[in-house]
C-alpha cells in the first residue's frame, strides 16, 4: 500500500509541476502569442496590458473535465429531478415574491413571462447561489487553448471578456463564474454580458451578480431579443400511436415543424387540448432509460434553447416555470371559503 501511495504521489507532484510549468509558459506559446497581436491589431488594446493578463492565467485541467461531462447527456428523468425539484420550486416562488415589483416591471416591456425568468435563474444558479467559483479568464484560457473543438469559440469569448472589462472599467480578472466562463446569477457568457445585460435597476452600471433587478431584466431582454412571442405556448405533452412515427424520425430525423393536423397523419398526438392549432410545432424525444417521452415544442421552446441548445435544458425551464406558476396562483387566489 505505502509503494502505491508513494507511486501516486509522484504522479500527482509530476503532473502539479507540470501544470505549474505549463502556466508560467503559457504566455509565450505561439498560439496565445497570436491572440494577444490579435487583441491589440483588432481592438486597439496595449500589448502590455493583455500580456499581463495572460501571464496571470492558470491553466484548470478540472475546467476540461467538467466541460466532457455535462448534465445534459443524463436521462431525461435524472436531469428533471435534479432541475424540477421541490426546493427550486419552493425557492422560486420566495424569490418571485421578493422580486415580484421588477418581474412585473420586465414581463410589461419585454413580454417574456415571469415564472420563466424566475425558472432560468433557479436552473442557472439556484437563484444566485451557486455562481461558479473559478476565474472566467482562466476557464476561458484553458477551453480556448485547449484541443476541445470549441476552442475557437472560447478564445472569441476571451476577447469578449477583455472588452467587457474595458467598458466596465473592472481588472479581468476580478470575474468569476462557471467551469465554461459564465458570469453572475444568468449565467451570460462575455459576448452575451456585453449584448443583452441591461442596468434594468437605472443605477448607473450593470451588475449581473448581486443586483437582482438587473439580472431579471436582462434575462428577460435576453429572451426578448432571440424573438419571445408574447401570450404563446412553450411546449406540450404528445403520444405516438403505431409505427407510422418511425417513418416520420428516418424522413425528417425530427428537425422539420408541422402543424398539429400534419403531425396526427404520423401518429402524433397532443395529450392536452391545443389553443393554437394554426401554430407550428416540432417533435420532441426526451430519452429515459428504457423509454421516450413525448413533446410538441412550439417557437418560444425554441427560444429557451438559445441559452442552452439541449432539449433537456429548454423542457426543465419550461416545467419549472409551469409548476411555479401554479403555485404562485393558489397563493394569490388565497383561501377560499
């Protein structure tokens, strides 16, 4: 036992010198070389400036571990207990009533509901309590100069950050956020912070991470921009009867939207009464691990997924949403006698 142990000491001091090493070089990898020529050619920043930046970063290889492994390749069910719960649901209605004043106030300009900016913030960070704990530069730096396939798209969101923290007048490396470089209680990406964030409180600066009224007004504006239709559906629940769908799935691999009436020669069938039957819809396959659970997503489910593209994410905010709004009615109905 003490020969392993000694053995994977060595391992683990082997690879923590390396790492070390790995951080005092990375600045002058040709790679990370040409990033900060690009930085100072394209937006006019001082070479110096971001060569210090980059000599600060430290290379996290757990950023790599978690970005191979997200939750989004879970079941369906496992991915719905974990986001759908009883304690976001519990909380979500606490903060929707302490907010209640600035949630009325972004569902009036942006026409995105309450009950889903209330649900993208418990699904994102459990209502601004779990914000992520690393440097969003060094997130950044290690997927953006890294062998992952999105690395190109990393180091643009490092580019992104550094303009941020221009206009903001904030030392970059003051941010901090999830393992792939998000930021504050919606979870923004830098591109989306400098797009989309409003100061929605009329304080003067934007603060995604502790004012609350500008996180709500953002997401909502965030929403809004990617095309929110106001008053319509999100999604609803399906059936499949026979084997005609399988024909549906091998000629349109379920990326082509129908009506309802197209859908049913299929056999697809709503189990809950539609309201818009001139409304196009898509299939959604939510996989569990010995079955399928049927969907029909209309645009704004669609518009869920451009804060996160998978259809697990998009059907957890939508379900949060519903079941908090619920509730938030039998609490403004109050009791009846």
């Amino acid at each position: 036992m003490r020969k392993i142990f000694l053995t994977l000491s060595l391992i683990t001091l082997f690879f923590s010198a390396n790492w070390a090493c790995a951080d005092q070089n990375f600045v002058n990898r040709p790679d990370v070389q040409a990033f900060i020529n690009m930085m100072v050619k394209k937006y006019d920043f001082k070479k110096s400036d971001v060569t210090a930046v980059m000599n600060s970063v430290k290379i996290r290889p757990q950023v790599m571990i978690h970005f191979n492994k997200p939750l989004e390749i879970e079941p369906w069910r496992t991915y719905q207990m974990l986001f759908v719960n009883e304690w976001r649901i519990q909380h979500g209605v606490k903060f929707w009533k302490a907010h209640e004043e600035a949630l009325k106030r972004a569902e009036a300009t942006y026409g995105v509901p309450a009950s889903i900016i209330v649900a993208t913030i418990g699904i994102e960070t459990k209502y601004g309590q779990s914000m992520g704990e690393y440097r969003v530069v060094d997130s950044l730096s290690s997927l953006g100069f890294s062998n992952s396939p999105r690395a190109a798209y990393f180091q643009s969101e490092l580019a992104q950050l550094l303009l941020l923290a221009r206009e903001q007048h904030v030392d970059p490396l003051k941010f901090e956020g999830s393992y792939a470089g998000a930021i504050g209680q919606p979870q923004f990406m830098p591109s989306s912070y400098r797009y989309y964030a409003v100061n929605f409180s009329n304080s003067g600066t934007i603060d995604l991470s502790n004012d609350i009224t500008d996180v709500i007004g953002s997401i909502a504006n965030y929403y809004h921009k990617h095309g929110w239709k106001k008053d319509q559906p999100v999604a609803q629940p399906a059936l499949t009867i026979g084997n005609r769908y399988n024909y549906l799935v091998a000629k349109h691999k379920l990326k082509k939207s129908f009506t309802v009436a197209e859908l049913a020669k299929y056999g697809v069938i709503p189990k809950t009464k539609i309201k818009h039957t001139d409304l196009s819809v898509k299939v959604i396959e939510l996989p569990s691990r010995f079955s399928k659970e049927y969907w029909l997503g209309y645009h704004n489910f669609y518009v869920i997924k451009r804060y996160n593209s998978s259809d697990l994410y998009a059907m957890a905010v939508f379900q949060l949403s519903q079941t908090m709004a619920s509730v938030q009615e039998r609490l403004n109905d109050g009791p009846h006698h």
